[in-house]
C-alpha cells in the first residue's frame, strides 16, 4: 500500500499539469478532471486528462510532457496513455 506522501506527490503532479499556461481545458474537461482527483481516482483523472490533451492535439512543452511521463511511469500505467503527447 502506498503512503499519504505518494498520493500527495500524484496530485501535486496533476495540478501542476493542469495549471500549466498552455493547458486549455473547458470547464466541463476541468470539473471532470478535479472530481476524480476529489475522489482519489487519480487513475482515471490522468488517463482522460491524457486524452483530451491528445484529442486537441496541443503541443506540450517537453519539460511538462517529462512531468506527465514522471507521472504516468509512477503509477504504474500504460506509455500508451500518454504516448501521443511526446511531440
């Protein structure tokens, strides 16, 4: 089982991500997001804030693609979710 500190780690990852200048969400995308993190399904929040970044096919800046890839690499999830964001 992980530690509080490890689940803090991941979310302070998220909001980092979804603060960043060139991260444009709508607010429904935003709400969605932040309601799976409210419930600790960080999992799923990662996972569809991947795809709507890919969907939109924003370019990310490779010092924010190197946190989404930190982040997805520590929870043990699949490159393929974030993949299509390495430009």
């Amino acid at each position: 089982m992980y530690d509080k500190d490890f689940y803090n780690s991941i979310e302070q990852k998220l909001e980092l991500i979804l603060s960043a200048p060139n991260i444009s969400l709508s607010k429904i995308e935003l709400s969605e997001i932040r309601e799976y993190i409210d419930v600790t399904e960080y999992g799923i929040a990662f996972e569809y804030l991947c795809f709507v970044l890919c969907e939109k096919g924003l370019v990310i800046l490779s010092q924010l693609y190197n946190v989404i890839e930190e982040l997805g690499t520590q929870m043990e999830l699949d490159i393929d979710v974030w993949h299509c964001l390495d430009q």
